[in-house]
C-alpha cells in the first residue's frame, strides 16, 4: 500500500484560508461509517502502529520529553508507565481499550504488567488485523479484539477494572451513549484513563491561537518550515476547510470540545494532566522531522516554542488541546 500523509498534512498543505471565524462543524451521517473505518485501517498500516508516526508533533524526542514532563514529571517515562506506577501498583484484571487502532495500547499494557488481560475494539477490522498480526509477533499474550462502532457499542456491566481511552474519544459522534457504557462497565472502584485531544472541534482553531501561531511561525528559518508533501515552505497557520476534513474523515474531532464537560457528568475526575498541544500540534504537525535532532539550533528553536506554549498555558492565556485524566464512576 502506498504511503499515506497524516490527516493533518493531508488536510493543510499551502494552509489555504478558510472562512474568517470558522463555519458550523456538521456531524458524520451513518453511511460514513465504512470510510472511516477504511481510513483508520489504512492510517494503522501506515504508521504500523508506532508510538509516534515521524510527521506527527509528539515523534521528536524533546517534544515527547516535554508532554512527558507534563504529565508526570519524568521525562523518560511515557503516560501510560506514569498511570501505572500512580495508579495501578496491582494487576488490573480486565482491562478494555476504547478505539485501539493496531494495538500498540494494549502491548504496552501488558509489557507494563497494567492488566492481566485486555480486549481492544476498533470500528476498522483492517487495523484489528494488524493488532493481532503485531500480538503474534511481540509474542504477547492476553489480548483479544473485536470490531464495534464505539457510538453504537453496548458493553457488559460491572465487567473491567479499567477503560482506557487514547485519542479516540474526539471520532465518537454519540459521546454521551458511549460514556454511559462505559461507567455501566466499570467495577465499583475501576477507572477511566483518558489521553485525548479536547481542542476546537474539526480543528477550527480560535482567532487567538491563529494569531499566536502566525507570530511565531517567522521565527523558524524556511528550512523547518518546509512541508515535503507539497514542496514548499509553510507561509501562515489556517483553519482546514470543513469540507475537506469531512471528505477525508469525517468523524475528525467531531465533538472535541464537549468531551471534558461530559466525562465530569458522569464520573470524578481525579487527576488530570493538561499537556499542551495548542500551538505545538498545528504548527509542527508535518514539519516536526525537518528539526534535526542533533543541531543545537533546531533544538533551541523547538524548546522555545515548548517554552511560550507552557507559559501562555500556565498563565491562562491559551487552554491546553489536550489532557491525560483519570477518573472514576460517580
């Protein structure tokens, strides 16, 4: 199969200008459903499921070591071994993961010693099969799978110690259906861990956020501005039009927005992680791999930006896109 850019790249390209202010975020229809799942089965085989694909923001290491730092105040460790180490010093015993694409979620989980066992569902059977292909090969046991349209999904009640959910809640339509499935299915005392983007929905990104971008995007030299997939040097920051974002995957943070409210509805939160990604996620996204990471100069630029995105962050200025939270059922 041949290569395929991220969304994001695919969506940008030269930014063209969208609408001043943004248009309406329209919902995904039923028959949209074999698209998506089409899609992700192709983006699973694309990135094979890594950690973090080269072109997106969080595959450069002082990048990853900042969110890292974010979360759980070690660089070196990742979200998931920072929740188990706070959260889960016993084996769960069943654990469910929530959109799991390829599956690198779950041998992470039992590399970990998270859960005895995990079951990962996905609406593509394209990106289960290579879930199950990968198992095989890292020789991991205690996994299953099976395919379920997470807006549609009906789950066992009182049946996982913990639901993990990594950047698949913003594609789910029907938000409230699936988390009150999700509360049904917990144990008394399980938890909900959630790593997602909560940012602006279909990426229509605010007028603050714009104009913060295109102050600093200047600060780059055109060499690390340089977007290979069109061949040339990126100029500004844009919204992506909807109806392009909406050909390509329409269920793309369909309903980003309402996810914190509607999580704290129904469950308590009990520690939550913001960790940026508000000007980092669209600046860098397709251009993160022209920073070399062993040029001091490609280093300091990249820390900077880190820096004014923790800073505005702290101070208030910008919200966080997004968040690793814990939580558990009211």
């Amino acid at each position: 199969m041949s290569e395929r850019p991220s969304l994001l790249r695919r969506l940008f390209g030269l930014f063209r200008p969208a609408s001043e202010g943004g248009e309406a975020a329209p919902a995904s229809a039923p028959d949209d459903l074999d698209r998506v799942a089409g899609f992700w089965a192709d983006r699973a085989v694309e990135r094979g499921d890594q950690l973090a694909p080269s072109g997106v923001w969080t595959s450069h290491p002082v990048v990853r070591a900042a969110i890292n730092r974010r979360i759980g105040g070690r660089g070196d460790r990742e979200w998931l071994a920072w929740a188990k180490d706070t959260f889960f010093p016993q084996l769960a015993a069943r654990a469910l993961s929530l959109g799991c694409g390829g599956g690198q979620v779950e041998r992470e989980a039992m590399a970990l010693g998270l859960c005895r066992a995990i079951e990962g569902v996905d609406i593509s059977s394209g990106a289960l099969d290579l879930a199950r292909r990968l198992a095989a090969e890292a020789r991991v046991d205690g996994i299953t799978y099976r395919v379920a349209d997470l807006s549609h999904i009906e789950l066992p009640a009182a049946a996982y110690d913990l639901v993990i959910a990594k950047q698949s809640l913003h594609h789910v339509e029907r938000l409230e259906h699936l988390l009150d499935e999700t509360h049904k299915a917990l144990v008394p005392g399980g938890r909900f861990l959630v790593n997602e983007y909560v940012g602006p929905p279909r990426f229509q990104w605010t007028e603050l956020q714009l104009e913060i971008m295109n102050q600093l995007l200047p600060l780059l030299p055109e060499r690390l501005r340089w977007v290979s997939s069109v061949g040339a040097a990126r100029q500004r920051m844009d919204r992506p039009p909807l109806a392009q974002m909406i050909a390509i995957d329409p269920s793309e943070a369909v309903r980003s927005a309402e996810i914190l409210p509607l999580i704290e509805e129904r469950f308590t939160v009990d520690v939550r992680r913001d960790f940026g990604g508000t000007l980092l996620n669209p600046m860098l996204e397709g251009i993160i791999a022209n920073f070399r990471r062993d040029s001091e100069e490609d280093t300091a630029l990249l820390r900077l930006l880190i820096s004014i995105e923790e800073i505005l962050t702290q101070h208030g200025v910008i919200s966080s896109d997004f968040t690793v939270l814990v939580a558990r059922p009211r």
